[in-house]
C-alpha cells in the first residue's frame, strides 16, 4: 500500500502471461508462476487460480486526484496534414516576413506544422499561441477554439452524451457530400437551450440541426476530440467515460456524473 521509492529493476526471460479479471472491473495481468493470496492467506500460483477464486484485493484505494482545466487542441492535431491554424497572420508576421506564404495569408489558414515551425524556430511552441488563434480542416469553414476550457456545463453536456448521445460519419464522394456529426437526444427545452449554449461557449458551434427531440452539430475536429481523444464512442454499445476523466477532482466528476 501507498508509494515507495523503486530499488532495482530486473530483467527475465520472457514468460507466458495471464490475465485475471475480477468481479469489480479490474484485471491483474501476471506471469503464470506468480503467488497471489487468497480468502483466509491461502497462497496460490497463479496458473492455479480458478473461477469463483476469491482473491485478497484492497477495498479501499487512495487515488490522487487531477484538475483538468483545458483542453489544447494543437497539441493533438500537431501532426495531421489537413489540421489549419486560422487567425495567427498578425501574430506570425512577428516572427517572419509572411510574403512567401500568399496563399495562406490571403485566407488567414496555415497549416499547423508549419506554425510550428515557425514557432520552434524563435523558441517557443504551439502553446504561445493567441487565445483568438482557431483550429480547423483544410477546405472547411468551420474553426473553433484551440483552447477548451473544462467547465462544470461542459462536463455536464459532456456527460449527457455519453448517457444520450452519438457520433456519425459519411465520408465524401463523387455523388454525396460527406459530414462529421455529434448528436445529443433530449427532448427538454431548457436542457436543449443548456446544450447549445455550451458548444457555443466552448466550440464556436451553432446547431446544423434541431428536431423534437435531438440536436446535432457538425465539425471534424470536435468529431475527432470525442472519438479518439476522450474515446467516449460512437454509440450505446461503446460509450464510456473519458479514461482521463477517472480521477478529475471530485467535484468536476460530480458534473460529469450529474
């Protein structure tokens, strides 16, 4: 229990691997010849254990909580060819003469490694970037923010999604546009006004589309942030709460939860 220093680290010849599940979600993954004890200090090896085995776990676990006060969308999309940093004309112009860059400047649209680039190269990093700098796709108007701020009504929305929402995509062709969509079902008007009130404040996004009993929005990015970076899935069978969300400040997951 509780942290220690480590002393030494030893090296193995591989061995074969087990994986325990437990009844409370937890797995232990060890190698076959491993003791582990059970009910009443009972010592097995761990090619032993059986179903129905009731192993010596803790009950209780102190976890050390975490604030997450923003999320910085370059650091994720640093390395995509079609990600746009919008808004940072003026701000690069400090850095160097922007004449060779027509096109971009014409459009106030760079491409993200090149502001980083840029930016590396007089010392400093995505994260110096203005507040009023947005991110974007390449060949779509849509930017938002590259900075969201991790407040208690986007925990709650971000919850409701997770609870009542889902993602989808239809990639472009020769005969139909495609789109990246976010929806979330309600059919209360004030926890509908709450939704779009907040992908307002935090994304820049107005509803593409409003029914009875659901609203959706559209942008790859915030596609993109749900999916694979908080990998709160796509559909009831795959939702779940963000794996950097587990040990947020009680009071932050309480939102979420909410």
């Amino acid at each position: 229990p509780g942290k220690k220093e480590v002393k030494e680290i030893t090296k193995h010849t591989p061995v074969k691997m087990l994986k325990l599940s437990l009844e409370d979600g937890r797995n232990i993954n060890v190698t076959e010849n491993h003791k582990l004890y059970l009910k009443g200090k009972k010592e097995k090896k761990a090619f032993e254990i059986q179903e129905g085995d009731k192993l010596i776990v803790s009950y209780k676990r102190n976890i050390d909580e975490v604030d997450i006060n923003e999320i910085f969308l370059p650091d994720l999309f640093c390395e995509r060819d079609d990600v746009m940093i919008r808004n940072v004309r003026n701000y690069l112009s400090k850095f160097i003469k922007l004449s060779k860059h027509n096109n971009f400047i014409f459009r106030d649209s760079f491409p993200i490694k090149l502001v980083k680039e840029i930016l590396e190269e007089k010392g400093k990093s995505l994260k110096d970037l203005p507040d009023e700098a947005r991110i974007g796709i390449k060949r779509n108007n849509i930017s938002i923010p590259i900075r969201i701020k991790l407040g208690d009504d986007l925990l709650k929305i971000l919850g409701l999604y997770i609870a009542e929402g889902y993602l989808r995509k239809r990639d472009s062709s020769k005969n139909q546009k495609g789109f990246y969509q976010i929806s979330i079902s309600s059919s209360n008007e004030e926890l509908k006004k709450l939704i779009k009130k907040v992908f307002y404040e935090s994304f820049k996004l107005n509803p593409s589309y409003v029914a009875e009993d659901q609203i959706v929005f559209s942008s790859i990015i915030v596609y993109e942030l749900f999916k694979d970076y908080l990998d709160m899935g796509t559909r009831a069978s795959n939702k779940r709460i963000p794996s950097i969300f587990l040990n947020l400040k009680k009071e932050k997951l309480a939102n979420l939860l909410s």
